[in-house]
C-alpha cells in the first residue's frame, strides 16, 4: 500500500531561520542559552523531518513545552549518570563497608532532599508556563473568534465562523492559520473521542462526545505541518490526520474571502456524475444547489495536499482508488464503496475534484 | 524458651511421617485438586508465564508490522486486536497475578507458618485466574479479541458494531479475574497479620511480607472502581442503559475517572512487589541486614497511598481545570519521593555491606539502570505542559516499557535465579543467565529507547501504520531489531528453567547463604516448616544460631500432626503471640468447581446465554455453600490442642481473634469501595449537569425511607440474633433470624418499589439508569444477606452452631453492619438527595 505524508515543502525546519519570536518575554534569556548548546545534543532528535514533530516547534506553546524538556532532558541525564554511578561503585567489594549512619545519611540527602529541592523547582517551572502558554478562557473575558473542529471517525470537520462581512463556512481534513495570531479552537466530537493535536504548535486538547473543549495557539512560523488524531478512535486511528498550512496574515484573509465565496460551477461531465451518482447526497461543494454536510467538504478539494484525511497524495489516481472503495486504503471508513460504477465516471468525477482549485 | 524433652530419632521419624501423610500431594488426577500452597503458586507461576510469553509473541507481531512504513502484514483490525491483547494481558495476565504466585509460594515458609489461612481460596483464585485468562487469550484466535485497547475508552467501547463480543470478553473475562485477584488479596492480608511464627512481630517482618501486606491492601481499594466500571459498562453494553452515551446525559469522561483510579494504583501494585523481591536480595548479596528497614517501609507505605491521588495524570488532556492539574502534577511529582527513597536504600545497603555480585544481582541492578530511566521520564510526563506534547505518544510507549520492564520484569527474573533453588535444590545455569541478562539488557535499550524519539517528533501511539518520510523510518526499524534481541533474551531464560537439571548433583539448602526464613523450606517435602519456630530477629538464620537444625529437629511449635488435620498457628496482629491452632482446608474438589461454574456464569453472560448463566450461578452457589459447610467453622472433638513447649491452644475462635471473621472484614472493605464508586458516579453526574434528573421523576421519598428504616430494623434484629445466641437460646436465635430474613425482604420490596412504581424508565436518560443500579447493588446484597441467615439457620439447626462456637453468626453480623450502612446511604441518598438541590 502506497501512502504519504504531507509534502513537507517550505515546512523543513533546517532551511528555516530562527525561530519566531515568542509572545512572553520572560521565556527569552534561557532560550538564548539552549539554543547555543542544544543544537549539539539534539542533532540526532531534531532532524529534518519537522512536519509532526515537537521538536521543531513552530507555535508559542510547543516552543514553551520544547524548552521545558531541553532543561528536563540535561537534568535528568545528570541524575541518571549519578545514580548509576554510585550504583555501579556500591557494586564493587570494598576493603571497609560504609558505616550504618553513613549509609542512613546517603538515603537521607540522596533519597529524600535532593528529590524534593529539585521537583519542587521543576514543578514551579512548570505550574507557571501552564497559564503562560495555555491562556485560560474564562467566561467573563471576551471570547477570541472560534474555529470549530470536530473530530469524525476518520476525518476532520473545519468550521471557520462569520466574520468581518464574510460568511462563516465549512472545510475538512485541512486548516489554514494566519502566522503571529492567536487563534482560539472549539473542540467537539461527532462519535467517539479523538484528540487535536499539532505537534509543531503545541499540545493535545481532547474532544469528547457531550462536551466542548477549547484551545488556542499561537503560530509563530509559516509552513506546511501534519497534525494526526491522538486519541485512539477505531480501526483506521492511524489514517486520521490533517494538514497545516500557516500563512501570511494578508495571504490568510484572502484565502478566507475566496473561501467564503465558495466555488463556482465547472459544468464539466465530471461536475453533472458527481451530483448524478449522488455524491453530493453526502459531500457538500458551496456553490452546487445540495449542501449536503455528513461527508467531508469538497469545495475548494484540489486546494489540499492529501486524500482520505492525510492518507494518500491528493492525485487524480489517488482520488480514484479511494472513491472505487475506500475501505481498501482506509480500512473502516464510512464511505460506501463505488466500484459498480463505470471506470470512466469515477475518473472524469476525480478529475473535477482534484480540479476544484 | 521452654525446654522440652529431646525426642528419639524414632519419634521424631513417626512425626515426621505424621506430617508427611498429612500434607501430602495426591496423585494421578487428583494432583489437580491439590490446595498446597507450594503447588498453587508454581501453577500461578507457570501460568502468569505462559501468557506472558503469549503476550509476548503478539508484541513481536506488532513490532513486525510497525518495522516499515505502510507496512501490510497485519491488518488494521488484527492490529488493533494484538495491542489491546498486549497490553491487557500483560497487565491482568501477567504483571499482577505472578506477584499472588510468588507470594503464595515463599509467603508461608518466610513467615515461619505451614500454610496461608485459606487454602482452598488460592486454589479458587488460580483455577478462576487460569480459566479467565484462557477465554480473554483464545478470543484473538476467533478474530474476536478486544480492539478497543486496554483502557476501553468509551463510547467506541461501547459501539457493539466496532467492538463486537471482543468488549464483552474483556469486560467480563477480566471482572472473573479480578474476582480472583481480590480472593488472592484477602488471602494475603489475614495470612500476612495473622499466620506469622511467634515472635515475628510486625517490625520484624521480611520487607517482602510488608510490601505485599501494602500491595494487597492496594489491590482491595484499586479493583473494586474498576468493577463497578465494568457493571455500568455492562449494564450498557447489554441492556442500553447510558452511562457512557453524552446523547442521554451520561458521559464517557466517568468511565476514565474509574478506569484511572484503578489503574494507576495498578502501576505500583506492579512494582512495589517487585521491588520487594529486590530488598530480599540485595541483602543476601550485601551479606548484612538491609539499612534503613523503616524508611523503606515507610516509602512503600507512602507511595501506596500517593498511588491513590495521582490518576488524573492520565487525563491532563481532558479539559479538566488547569488548577485540578496543577494538583494532579503535584501529587505525581510527589511519588517520585518515596521511590527514590527506595532506591537509595539498596545502594545503602550495598555501601555498607561487601556486596557479591551474582546473576540475581546482575538482573536487580540492570533492572535499576533501566527503571531509574523511567522514573526520570515519569517526572517529565508528570509536568502538565510536558504531557500535553508526550500524551499518547511513542515517548509514553517508551517509558511506561522502562518503568514496568526496568521495574517489574527484571527483579522477576532476579528473583526466578535467586529462589530457583528452592524449587528444584539446584541454581540455575551462571554462564546461560549472563547471556540473557546481556540480551535482555541490550535488546531492551534498542527497542524502546528509539522511541522516546518517535514520539517527540511525534508519533502518536497505537497507529497500524505510519507513512514514511516524517521522520520514523529508522526508529522503528530499530525497535524492532531490538525487540527480537529482548525475546531471543527471554528464550534463553525458558530454556535455563525448563532444561532438565536432574543429573546436576543437589546444591546446598541455603546457597546464597540468605538471613531469612524461607531458606528453610526443603523442596521435596510439603509441610512446609517442619516445626513453627519463635522468631527474635529479621534475619533470623542469620542471627538465631542452631534454628534451621532445631526447626527441623522438630524442637519448635506444632512437630507433629496427630490428628490428622493441617494445622498452623494464628498469631496476634501486632505481637505475633499465638492464639489459636488453625485448622485449614486440605485437598479438595469444590475450589475447582466453585471457580469453573462461576467462569461458567461470566462466559454465558458474554453471549447472551441466559439459561446456562443461571444454570452456572446455582451450581456456584451451590459449590460454594458446601464449600463452607463442610470445611469451616468445623467444631473440634477437643477445644484445645498441645501445640508443644509446653503451650496449648485453642481450635476454634471467633470474632476478631478469628482468620474469618478478619476475611468479612477485608472482603466488605473491598465491596465498599466498589459501592463507593457507583456512589461516586451518582454524584458525578450531579456536578455535570444543571438537573441531573433532566425531569425525570425520582424514585420519591416515601419507599426510600421505608426501606431504610426496614433495612435498619433487619439489622437490629440480627443483632438480636447474636445476643440470643451468646446466651445460647437456641430458639429466639432462629426467630430473630426468620424475622430479620423476613424485614430484609420487605425491606428488598421497598427499595425496588420506588423506581418501578414511579415508572423510572433506566434507558431513558441516566438518572434512572444510575437510581435503578444503586438500588439493584443495595437489594442483590440485601439477598446475599438473606442467604447468609439462612446458612446460619441452617446450621443451628444442624448443631453446628452454638453459643461457643458462634464464628458463622458473629461474620455474619459483620457482613451485616455494612450492609445496612450501604443501605441507609443509597436509599437516603436517592429518596432525599435530589430533593435536596
């Protein structure tokens, strides 16, 4: 089987500069210090395949969280290298065994005080980046525009809201952010739980049937990242992901109004067999007459790197092989196969999908 | 110490014959039926092995199938299968039930007594345990395994169309199951306070006793909200009632609030066993006793509590309030205290001692090096931030493998070299243990360090596959290169315990010249000690000279076993002063049958075959009653026994001085958890919603409280009873028995009259569907209780029963006064609570 990850164009971490500025000042003097000596240690983490990974954080809180753990990691191969030490050297015969008090005042200061002088400090640390990177939202404080997700066995459904004379609209399995703002996510679930995660922005916020949980983040650098389902959903967990694409502000809004818009009719043969074989039963396309919503959204389809919510390329070959029976590439999927339709329709129906642009 | 007499080699042959016919294994089929605890626990041994090898096998498998990217070999579902299995396996199969088989194996002869107070009750809990754990295993090879993982998080736990019968065998094979870890639990608590050799007292304790004193204690409080879990869960699954469906006002956040609060104390009840056998062994290798005995029973003191307060960690991901959180954060951050004291307490000891470094030692301290690395990335994950990147990542897979493998897997195979000897008298094989060690040890640190770094360029965990190219590729090829190295490790440890050793010449008795008791037991015979000895130090071959000669000379308590009973001494709690010669039940039939026919009830149940379950829940009962009947509270021809040195004591006690009465009490602390957690999901859905009753009308005030008041008056008269009874009336004993059966009943009637004649509807929304299980739990025991003053009356009525000899009367009192504490608070919470608000 044949699948691939989000083209990680203008996403690779090794061509991009510095990282973005990060919003609290407070984080900005021991960055300066890791950012010199970690490049050494981390080589062999960080790679250049940064597109899902938390270690090439491209958002304030996954860069909060990375410095959290470069300071965790040196502090705990320090306390490893000594407790194994000292294992190692009580291992050897020695001509005078310690005495009992000595012994007693190692579990002492060892067991007891270190430990707690150094979680106490690590707990500190950590208690105040909590609100520092994850803002709360309380119901006085004036609520950020929400984007809604909500997590669909196996795909994402993308609610962006009315905003600024736009109209609010639909979109799935991609989403797009405006670099330097913070953009605040409501949270749902349609069937079981599933949990948003964008490991290159930040942490996971689970979305749970009957309840709404919110996020925000903060994007610090534009790119092309992959974000896939955290939280075990079913048969085909391990093909639910989305891309990310953060932007420009400027290119941002521009992409929202022609979004808004929605997509104008092609009057193509593939355009009257998507709507014929009653595909539009299931997949909405603003701008045809059904908006039909229990399917993903496919307006602006070919505008997306991936098929069957980041499981395939987005390919007009692709886009065959899953409508003739998604089950096969995405095992459990609820779309029904359609391999009793001609060869030709299923092609010219993928040539206009992969064409709405 | 009083002198007695030195007995002739001919007497002491005769005893020695006595005891040997006495204790004896049968033979042919009948071997099965054995209850010695020798036999018990090496099954339970062999078994908790034998599926951890399974479970092995299908990590292998999973491991084959991640080693590519888009990798085909296992199918999504077979996948999804093999690493819920995995994991449940491991954990119910494996990591718990071995620790009940090493403690039913070394806890009596370490304790200086002859056997643990309830046999046959091992024997119940192995055969239920190994019937359990062959329906939950044999369902991957139907394709009806669990896939919902090993947490069953619902609602796709509860979607029958996703899971099919897979959920059923998970959730009732593994309630079977825990049905018997908590039997084993009982077993261990009243054998641990009660059957230690005079003089041992509780700070005299081997550490090992101490930690599965505490890791027994853990599994009465942690099981429990897993089984009412699984009641509601059931209660779901089979008759639609939403506990768990957001659409009629349950929510599935509850199910992961009582699968935690089980789950996590499950962690240390993993561990700290383990880490018992460690404080055995690195003093025999330190040669000297271990430094610091209160801290560390402190420490593990400490981090059983703590293990109680930390299982929101497991949810940082949830939406719960950062400032619960930052709570949880805390108290996880807190637990690494305690730990670490328990490290520092080996290194300690090893410091002050000359340490002899052998392949148990060599197995310990890998094990460490391993386990502190764990412990390392627990304190990370147990940062809130921290976790919001590593949650359900490969980076947990990684530490959660060096936490139970560092610290569970390892000291267990420690501990497979250092007590090999004394199941066969001879160690196993230096040179084949060094070569596992080495694979184990390598292979380990390739497969899993890896993925702390898949997970933090993040990889999600429990994907069937991955794509290639975002940076995986190579970590998981290696993982599972170091996957096969681990297995090929662990192949070699079989091999050195299953390879035959019968021309090996027998080794010495004690051949790491260890300080503790069970060095005195002798493979071949199964009396255990030969005569109880009085105990004046922890270390006591070490520190009480001549004692393994004079035990064996039979110059302690109980050398003999004239009348033909298996006896040992019951000792206070704290002092460990004899009070009692138990008798304890031999070789029987009715464990098997009591543990096949319940299987029985739990396996129909799982397919709907409601004739057989019913079959199957009399035959129990009826297994169990005769059980009872025939093998407890028997009254003695004599009152008191010469248990030698010039001491006699008596045969039968009741009330706290007895095993039994301290088993109710052990058992009705584990069912009132259980009870406690319906009770807390009654109130959960309270804070959830603005009107948890969601207009529903309640099961009024008016039945509630007749059946609390009938409930009270029932329990007034079993009082009665017993006050009859202490003045030996026979016959008001029986009257305020019928009239106490009969108010129970009336009292069952009320109690269910409310939600029926109010009509509440249990799938209509959960309030009624919570209302109608509290009453159901309250009334089902209510009927338990009328079973049990039936038994009594029987009993009286049969002359087994008396003003002395009062034991089945004065439990069932006990039984009685929770009862009625459950009743008062279920039915006063459901009449009066929600008018309340």
């Amino acid at each position: 089987m044949f699948r691939v990850g989000i083209s990680a164009e203008g996403a690779d971490p090794c061509r991009r500069g510095n990282a973005g500025h990060i919003a609290s000042g407070d984080l900005k003097g021991a960055r300066a210090i890791f950012r010199r000596i970690f490049p050494i240690l981390l080589v062999p983490l960080t790679g250049c395949s940064g597109v899902q990974s938390a270690l090439a954080p491209a958002g304030e809180e996954a860069a909060g969280i990375y410095q959290l753990l470069l300071v965790m990691v040196v502090g705990g191969v320090l306390v490893w290298l000594a407790v194994v030490g000292l294992l190692l050297h009580a291992a050897r015969r020695r001509k005078v065994p310690w005495t009992e008090e000595q012994a007693g005042r190692l579990i002492l200061f060892g067991g007891v005080a270190f430990p707690v002088a150094v979680l106490l400090a690590l707990l500190a640390y950590a208690v105040w980046l909590m609100p520092v990177i994850r803002p709360w939202f309380t119901q006085q404080a004036p609520q950020p525009e929400m984007i809604e997700v909500t997590g669909e066995q196996f795909w994402w459904r993308i609610r962006y809201p009315a905003v600024d004379g736009m109209p609010a609209f639909e979109t799935a399995n991609e989403l797009r952010l405006p670099v330097g703002e913070r953009v605040a996510f409501s949270l749902e679930a349609a069937d079981v739980i599933h949990s948003f995660w964008i490991p290159v922005l930040g942490g996971k916020m689970d979305m749970i049937p009957g309840r709404t949980n919110t996020s925000s983040l903060l994007p610090t650098k534009t790119g092309v990242f992959r974000a896939p389902c955290a939280e075990f959903c079913g048969t085909s967990h391990a093909l639910m992901a989305f891309s990310v694409i953060v932007m420009e502000p400027a290119d941002y809004l521009a992409w929202r109004r022609a979004q808004a818009a929605g997509n104008g009719t092609r009057g193509s043969e593939g355009e009257r067999l998507f709507a014929f074989h009653g595909c539009a039963g299931c997949h909405g396309i603003r701008g045809m007459t059904q908006a039909a919503s229990l399917g993903p959204d496919l307006t602006f389809f070919g505008q997306r790197q991936t098929v069957g919510a980041g499981t395939l390329a987005n390919t007009v070959e692709n886009v065959t092989r899953f409508i003739r029976n998604p089950d096969a590439v995405k095992p459990g999927a609820k779309m029904p196969a359609f391999d009793m339709l001609p060869a030709a329709d299923i092609a010219a129906i993928a040539d206009y999908l992969v064409g709405l642009k | 110490m009083t002198e007695r007499a030195e007995l002739s080699v001919e007497e002491r042959k005769a005893q020695e014959a006595e005891l040997r016919e006495v204790w004896q294994t049968p033979s042919g089929w009948r071997y099965w039926t054995s209850v010695n605890n020798t036999e018990i626990g090496l099954w339970y041994g062999s078994a908790a092995f034998l599926f951890m090898l399974f479970a092995g096998v299908l990590a292998l498998l999973v491991r084959v199938q991640l080693a590519v990217p888009d990798n085909d070999f296992l199918s999504a579902d077979t996948f999804n299968q093999a690493f819920t299995l995995h994991g449940t396996v491991m954990m119910f199969l494996f990591a718990v039930p071995i620790f009940e088989a090493v403690a039913i194996f070394l806890l009596p002869s370490m304790l200086g007594a002859r056997e643990l107070p309830f046999p046959r009750l091992s024997a119940f809990g192995f055969w239920s345990f190994a019937l359990g754990g062959v329906f939950v295993c044999g369902s991957i090879f139907f394709g009806a395994a669990p896939n919902t993982g090993w947490f069953m998080y619902p609602p796709l736990a509860t979607d029958k169309q996703y899971s099919g019968i897979g959920a059923d065998i998970w959730l009732l094979g593994l309630s079977f199951i825990e049905v018997a870890s908590i039997a084993a639990a009982v077993e261990l608590i009243v054998g641990i306070m009660k059957c230690r050799a005079p003089g041992m007292r509780i700070n005299m304790m081997p550490l090992f006793a101490w930690y599965l004193l505490i890791v027994a204690g853990m599994i009465l409080f942690a099981f429990p909200p897993l089984i009412a879990g699984d009641i509601l869960f059931e209660m779901e699954r089979m008759f639609g009632w939403p506990f768990f469906d957001a659409t009629r006002g349950g929510d599935p956040l509850l199910w992961q609030h009582l699968f935690w609060i089980f789950g996590h104390p499950e962690v240390y009840i993993i561990f700290l066993p383990a880490i018992a056998l460690m404080a055995m062994i690195v003093p025999t290798f330190a040669q000297r006793p271990i430094v610091g005995y209160s801290w560390i029973v402190l420490a593990a003191v400490g981090t059983g509590f703590l293990s109680f307060g930390l299982w929101v960690h497991h949810m940082f991901t949830t939406g719960l309030p950062q400032i619960s959180l930052a709570f949880f954060s805390a108290a996880s951050e807190a637990v690494a205290i305690p730990t670490g004291v328990q490290i520092f307490v080996f290194i300690a000891t090893m410091l002050a001692g000359r340490v002899i470094f052998s392949v148990p030692m060599l197995f310990g301290a890998g094990g460490l090096a391993i386990f502190i690395i764990g412990g390392l990335t627990g304190v990370m994950v147990a940062l809130v931030p921290f976790d919001w990147q590593a949650h359900d990542t490969y980076f947990i897979v990684a530490h959660l493998h060096y936490v139970l493998i560092g610290g569970m897997l390892f000291p267990v195979v420690a501990g497979v070299y250092y007590y090999y000897p004394l199941l066969n008298a001879r160690k196993l094989s230096d040179r084949l243990g060094k070569i596992a060690f080495w694979l184990m040890f390598s292979g380990f640190n390739v497969a899993f360090f890896p993925m702390h770094l898949a997970g933090l360029r993040g990889m999600p965990r429990r994907v069937f596959t991955y794509p290639a190219d975002i940076g995986w590729d190579w970590f998981n090829l290696i993982s599972t290169v170091g996957a096969f190295i681990f297995a090929a490790g662990v192949a070699i440890v079989v091999i050195d315990v299953l390879r035959p050793k019968h021309r090996e010449p027998k080794g010495e008795q004690n051949p790491w010249n260890a300080g503790t008791l069970e060095w005195i037991s002798e493979p071949e015979e199964k009396w255990g000690v030969r005569s109880i000895p009085i105990i004046k130090s922890r270390y006591p071959i070490w520190d009480q000279p001549n004692i393994i000669e004079d035990i064996k000379a039979g110059r302690f308590y109980l050398p003999d076993a004239k009348d033909g009973a298996r006896e040992t001494l019951v000792t206070s709690v704290l002092d460990a002063e004899p009070i009692q010669c138990l008798r304890v039940g031999g070789t029987s039939v009715l464990s098997i049958l009591a543990a096949f026919s319940l299987g029985g009830v739990f396996i129909a149940l799982t397919f709907h075959w409601w004739i057989v379950t019913t079959v199957c829940a009399v035959m129990t009962l009826a297994a169990i009653i005769a059980w009872l009947w025939t093998g407890t509270a028997v009254i003695p021809k004599e009152e008191i026994r010469d248990v030698g040195l010039g001491k006699t004591l008596p045969l039968y006690t009741s009330g706290p001085q007895s095993v039994g009465w301290w088993a109710m009490f052990i058992t009705m602390a584990g069912d009132g958890t259980a009870y406690a957690s319906l009770m807390f999901g009654y109130f959960f859905y309270w804070t959830i919603h603005d009107d948890f009753t969601a207009g529903h009308a309640g099961p009024g005030t008016l039945w509630p409280l007749a059946a609390v008041g009938l409930f009270t008056l029932a329990w007034l008269a079993m009082l009665a009873a017993r006050k009859a009874n202490e003045g030996d009336r026979d016959a008001r004993t029986r009257l305020w028995l019928t009239l106490s059966a009969l108010l129970t009943f009336a009292a069952g009637c009320a109690g269910l009259a409310g939600p029926y004649l109010t009509g509440m509807d249990p799938t209509a929304h959960v309030y009624p569907a919570i209302v109608w299980v509290v009453t159901l739990w309250t009334v089902v025991h209510g009927g338990v209780g009328v079973i049990m003053q039936a038994y009594c009356l029987a009993r009286s009525l049969a002359g087994r029963m008396s003003a002395r000899h009062d034991m089945d009367l004065r439990n069932v009192v006990l039984y009685w006064h929770f009862l009625v504490i459950t009743a008062i608070t279920s039915f006063g919470v459901l009449g009066l609570f929600p008018g309340l608000r």
